[in-house]
C-alpha cells in the first residue's frame, strides 16, 4: 500500500509570503491530486497531475517522478488561502478499475494579514 | 448547476439505529464514492461506484451499504450505527477514474453515534 507523507502538519505564513507543502508517497504512482479543504470543511480539487508543473493563478504544482515527491507552492499568500492541503494518491499498479485513492493526513496553513 | 449535494449536514444517532445519508449530482458523472474523514487520519474510502448497478467496496466498508439505482444518487446506508462510526462522510463524483479526472466532493456530513 502507498504511504502518503505530508510537510509539514501545520504552517503559518504572513500574508505575501511564499508558501511550499511537500508531499512524498512511497510507491510508484498514475497520478496526484491536490485538494483544499475550507474552514467550514468543504474540499475542493485544486489539481491533478503525473508529471511536470501545473499553473492556476496563485498556486503552482509540480511533481518528481524519480523522487517520488510533490509540491504546492502558494505565491503572495493571502488570509483566504487558509485552508487544509490535502495530497492524494492513485498506484501505478492499481487494478483496472480500481478507484483506490491514498489520502495524505493534511497540511493546516493558517495566513496572518 | 448544484454540483455534489449531501443530505443532511450533522446528524446525532443513537447506537443501533440506521439511516441513509444522501448525495445527488447533476454533472452526469459515472464513479461515485464515499469517505470518511476522522481526526488525524486521511481520507479513507468506504464504497464507490462506476456506474449504475455497479458498486464495490472500498477501504472500510464494515457497517455500511450502498445502492446506485441511478446515474444522480448514490445513497450511503448505516444499518446498525455504532460510536466506531461518529465522523465527517464526504460524497464524491468524477468523470472518469481518479488517474483520469479531478474529484467533485459534497460539502459533507457530520455524524455522531452516541
């Protein structure tokens, strides 16, 4: 089973800062999802990703293959972007048709104006 | 358009009783699933769906049964609650499988079994 390891747990930036999640998982993998899970616990995806980088505004994904690792970056970070980052996993070797996600634990950023 | 809707938002249960949680989307999505989300655990799934008729268990479907009768709901049922089961139950739906497509997650349901 893959293990899915966030960094850290619990993060709190000033507003404007530069803001880096890691997420490291153990076995090989088809893909990985971002999500963020609002205050009043609502998840949202923020991005799906094999490899490269992806872009949506503010925030930036990228992903290392080799190293088995990813991260979230989060530019001039703003008090609406506290939230719990959430990193998930699907195997490489799931069985066709398996819907098997692993869910990391979670990062809580905690932006101060 | 709604998105994934779940009914209700926080119930309390006594220990024994049973109830469906319910969730409904309107995007025409074919996989469907269920998670529970307890205190420093991650997401863990319980049921999902890949179509109507078709259902399979997940991580930690104990105590729990589903039905898709059609494309839109995927009711979550709790046959016989116990504390075991207090949590937050996310529905989820996507177009395709989770390698495939991002997920679209209601706003949850907070229960508690006393």
């Amino acid at each position: 089973k893959n293990e899915v390891e966030q960094s850290p747990q619990n993060l709190t930036a000033q507003e404007g800062e530069f803001i880096t999640i890691n997420c490291s998982y153990s076995v090989g993998i088809s893909a990985l999802h971002w999500l963020q899970q609002h205050p009043g616990g609502g998840i949202v995806s923020l991005f799906m990703l094999s490899s490269g980088k992806k872009k949506h505004g503010r925030l930036i994904a990228t992903i290392n293959i080799q190293e088995k690792h990813s991260s979230l970056h989060i530019t001039a970070s703003h008090p609406r972007d506290s939230a719990v980052y959430i990193c998930a996993v699907r195997g490489a070797y799931s069985g066709a048709g398996s819907y098997q996600l692993t869910f990391g634990k979670g990062t809580k950023l905690s932006v101060i104006p | 358009n709604a998105g994934v809707t779940q009914t209700p938002k926080f119930q309390v249960l006594k220990t024994g009783q049973s109830m469906t949680l319910q969730c409904a989307q309107d995007m025409n999505h074919e996989y469907m699933s269920w998670y529970r989300q307890d205190p420093g655990m991650g997401l863990r799934l319980i049921h999902y769906s890949v179509g109507a008729g078709i259902t399979d268990q997940g991580e930690v479907p104990n105590g729990y049964n589903v039905s898709r009768s059609t494309t839109e709901d995927f009711p979550l049922r709790l046959l016989s609650a116990a504390p075991s089961q207090t949590s937050v139950y996310f529905c989820a739906s996507s177009y395709d499988e989770p390698y495939l497509s991002p997920l679209h997650f209601g706003n949850g349901t907070r229960l508690t079994v006393t």
